[in-house]
C-alpha cells in the first residue's frame, strides 16, 4: 500500500514510518496538513495516518476533504490523537476516519491498524473491480440488445430509439434526413431452393455490403427477415435515393446466385425511400417518413422488383 503519514511530530512520524516500511508498505511523510492535502490530490493514497493537531489543516478537516474528492478510489484514514475522551474520538469518525491511534504511540498498535486497512482497502479494490465489470457487462448487454446477432448490424429496437432521437433533434434544429427500405427479391424462394443456412449465409454478404457502403453519418439496421433499413441524416431525398441506387447495383454486383429470380439469376434487392426537409408540408415524424418508405417498397415490388422508388413516386401511382 502506498502510506501517507501527516504529522509535525518528527519522533511520532518516524515511528510510523519505520512500521510501514517494515511491512513492506511505500511511505510517504509530511510534517503538515496543507502539504498532506496536496499529496492526496497528487498522487492515489491508499491509507492516511494523521495527527489530529497540525499546521495548516488538522485532523479532521484532512479526512472531511479526503471523504469529499470524486474519486472511485477508498483511502482508509487512521486519526492519531493524544485526547483521549471519547466525544473528541467520536468527532474524528464522524469526520470520516476509519480507526484511531492515541498518543504516545506503540509501534505494535500502528502495525494492527496497518493490517486491518490493508485489508479494508483491498476489499474496496475488489469492489470497484466488480462494479468496472458489472458496467461493462450492462454496456455490452445494451449493445447486444440491440444488435442482430446474424447480420451484426443494429436491429429493429435499436433503429426506433435512434428514430426518436432524430425526431427531437429535427425539431429543435430542422435538418434534412431520408430513410430507405430495402427488401431482398424472392427471398422466400431462396431459402426454399437453397435452403436457410445459405439464406443466413446471404444475408450475413448483403449486411456487410451495406455497412460498407453507407457514409459515417448513415446508420443501417436489419429490421426483420429479409428487410433492411437505412437512416440518411442530414441527407436530401434526392441525395438518399442515388445512394440507395449505388447499393442496389452493389448487392446485384455480388452475383449471389438466386434460382428463384424471374430475371437477372442474382441476389437483387427492392428500395422504398422516403425524405423529410425544412419546408415541406408533410409530418417530420420519423416514423411517419419510415411508413412512407415501406409504402414506397411495395411499389419498388409491383414495378418489378431490383429498382428503388421514392413516396412521391409511389403516391403518384396510386
């Protein structure tokens, strides 16, 4: 342990310090308050043995500073004092040290005390270990929660808290966004042909196509089956859909072979994208934008499939 001894009594702090370093422990003596203070700020103390009378800060208000700092780390605080009555003991618990030694002091009580706060303090330790662990475990179980564990990218719970993200940021700074469906053709057809481990194996390719395509900006999510979603923030319509079109012609560009498909032969993929900008009549509502993308995607459908439609478009053909 790393030992701060604080006391002007020269004979006292060399007492101490001689048990300390008997046990093996790091020592560190000063002769005041003040320049105890600025050690404990300095440098990570794991015990504090202070006088209750010194310059500068005495006693009690070193362990009322040492008991406010903002720290995960537990320094156990050991008060010597020769008042001996037992409100002034009571007062310098109450202060926040851990145990007293009184005045004169016998080298076999300060070894005790050193004992038990080596042990005090590495159950401490052990605690601040545990809790490191159970937060990055609630970290990573956050982040599994919201992962689909096919694909890896984020999945369907992810993609409406991001969603209600977007929504309270467009309304407090109007940007513009889009957001495209995507949908692989005659997938159904697929995993009967060719059956689901190499459906799996299909959609794991055309996952890892769209997460290699879509900007830093661009979010990309599996929103069920065989359906994608993507988020273009700060993204015109126009915008979103020539990159949904550049994605369309990567998935073809795989040349997954599809039994299934009336035409190409290949894996395609069908895209609905809808936008929202400043200025526009219709609801900034991201949900209400991803509505429109899914109507849009049933026209992509009806058109014939490997093509990428937009709502306006798809209104108009209604």
């Amino acid at each position: 342990m790393r030992v701060l001894v604080a006391d002007d009594d020269t004979s006292c702090r060399l007492v101490v310090q001689a048990v300390v370093e008997r046990l093996g422990h790091v020592c560190v003596a000063v002769d005041d308050g003040e320049r105890a203070w600025e050690a404990l700020q300095a440098q990570e103390i794991d015990v504090l043995i202070t006088d209750w009378m010194m310059p500068g800060l005495d006693g009690p208000e070193l362990c009322r500073r040492v008991r406010g700092l903002d720290t995960h780390d537990y320094t156990y605080i050991i008060l010597v004092t020769s008042l001996s009555g037992s409100d002034d003991v009571m007062e310098g618990m109450q202060a926040g040290a851990d145990d007293y030694l009184t005045k004169p002091l016998n080298p076999f009580d300060v070894q005790t005390r050193l004992i038990a706060a080596a042990r005090v303090t590495s159950l401490h330790q052990q605690i601040i270990e545990f809790r490191l662990e159970l937060e990055r475990l609630n970290v990573e179980f956050a982040r599994q929660a919201r992962t689909d564990p096919l694909t890896q990218l984020a999945n369907r719970l992810r993609l409406h808290e991001d969603l209600d993200v977007l929504r309270q940021s467009t309304r407090r700074t109007p940007r513009p966004y889009a957001i495209a469906i995507c949908d692989l053709d005659h997938f159904k057809a697929y995993n009967d042909t060719v059956g689901h481990l190499e459906g799996d194996e299909a959609l794991r390719r055309v996952a890892s196509a769209i997460a290699s395509d879509y900007r830093g900006s661009d979010r990309a999510y599996r929103y069920g089956g065989e359906e994608f979603v993507i988020v273009f923030e700060d993204e015109t319509l126009a915008g979103a859909v020539t990159a949904a079109d550049r994605l369309r012609g990567c998935i073809e560009a795989l040349a997954i072979p599809h039994p299934g498909a009336t035409t190409s032969g290949v894996m395609t993929i069908s895209v609905g994208v809808a936008g929202w900008e400043p200025g526009d009549a219709c609801d900034p509502d991201p949900e209400v934008i991803l509505e429109q993308a899914d109507v849009a995607l049933y026209e992509a459908k009806a058109r014939g499939r490997n093509r990428v439609v937009t709502a306006a478009l798809a209104a108009t053909a209604r």
